[in-house]
C-alpha cells in the first residue's frame, strides 16, 4: 500500500519495532498521544508488509543518506585510521580503518585514492557527517562489504538504484541468464559491475542506463532487441 504525501503530511505509523526511513521525522508531541511522526520530504509514503518499517519514496536528484542503506563510495582522502569517502550527498563520509571483517590495527586493509568500496550507512544525521562500515551489523562478516576491484562504475538516478534492488525486477536476472556477472548496487545512484569482457560490461552500462526512468525508460522487450543487436 502506497499514498502520496507532501512535506508536513502526519503519518499514523504504530508498531513494537517501528523503524522509520527516510523522509520521515519522529518527535515527541505536546499532548499526550506521544511521539508523532511527519513526512520532511514530498513522494510516497511506503511500508513493510507486517507495518514495522516506514520510508518515503522520492525520486530526488542528490542522496540523503539513511542508516542501513548500502552505498557505493570513492576513497578521496586518508585520514589517520581512517578514510574519507565520496558517496554523492551533501557531505562527505567517513570510513574507520577497523571496519572491515577481520581488521585490527595491525592488519587494515590498505585502500588507496579513487579506490570504490561497498558500505552501508551506519550513522546518518543532519549534523554530523555519515559514518560507514564494510561489515554486516549482526554477523560481523563481511557479507559482500569491502573494496570493488575492476568492473565499472554506472551512474543512474536513485529510482533506478531501488528498482534494481527489487527482486522482481527484470534487468539483472535478464542479463545474468545471457553471460555471468557481478553487480553491486548502492542507494546513492551508483551501480557496480564486472563481467569476463569488456564489450559485456559495457552491455550492462548501456541497459542500466536506458532502463533508468530518467533516462529512456526502456522496457523488456526493447533491453532484448538491444542486447540481440550487440550481440551479446
């Protein structure tokens, strides 16, 4: 179930284990209803199936980070233990040299300038710069967080980056049954991929970005009669 809504708008949102993505803004009310909970951004008001997680869906041109989202960053600076990294919003984040599976002070992994990770967002707030970490939470493993060697860095907009990660969705499965790859997807716009050859690499970058709605806008049967014509 899906609703559109505009910055402002209440949201009558109840559950144990209420997590609230982004576009959403809880605060402690002045009656005694208790906290309530209001949209800071205009899209679509979105939740899980069993209620327990809220987000509102926009399809805005710069990403704002939100805890727990994967994103895909670009070392740009050392900083003592630690990195600072690109991943397209307002500021730049931070990546502490222990979190990584396995680090420990004497054993960091050794990231160099320009260098792509895959992280997820473990801190996100408006006045403080977002933190990273390359490791699952729960497991401590790594659990495909880390530095992406190779492959090809896309650029698309963030619709396309959360209609990839739709397992309904038709792109990858359709280019995964034509030739193997590797694909990383990040919510901040930017999509990683490898394959065996170059010409399918440049396949999958040509598909994404004519599937992205900013874009072309490409259907499945139009990504078929492209991919026939490469040849691929």
């Amino acid at each position: 179930m899906s609703a559109t809504v505009l910055p402002g708008t209440a949201v009558s949102a109840q559950h144990v284990n209420l997590k609230l993505g982004p576009g959403l803004l809880q605060f402690s009310g002045a009656n005694e209803a208790g906290p309530s909970i209001i949209t800071t951004r205009a899209g679509t008001l979105n939740h899980s199936a069993n209620g327990s997680k809220w987000w509102v869906e926009s399809n805005s041109k710069r990403y704002v980070p939100a805890p727990q989202e994967s994103v895909i960053g670009v070392i740009i600076q050392k900083l003592g233990e630690g990195f600072r990294v690109d991943i397209g919003s307002a500021h730049y984040a931070s990546l502490d040299g222990l979190a990584f599976e396995g680090a420990t002070k004497r054993n960091k992994p050794n990231l160099k300038i320009g260098c792509l990770v895959y992280a997820r967002v473990s801190l996100a707030h408006k006045d403080m710069e977002p933190e990273l970490e390359c490791f699952d939470a729960q497991t401590r493993k790594s659990e495909g967080f880390g530095e992406l060697k190779g492959g090809f860095l896309v650029k698309c907009s963030l619709k396309m980056c959360r209609d990839l990660l739709d397992p309904k969705h038709f792109l990858l499965p359709l280019l995964g049954a034509r030739f193997p790859l590797e694909a990383a997807v990040g919510m901040n716009g930017r999509v990683w991929v490898s394959a065996k050859e170059t010409r399918q690499i440049i396949a999958i970058s040509r598909c994404i970005e004519a599937v992205d709605p900013d874009g072309g806008g490409m259907d499945e049967a139009g990504v078929k009669a492209f991919l026939s014509s490469l040849d691929v």
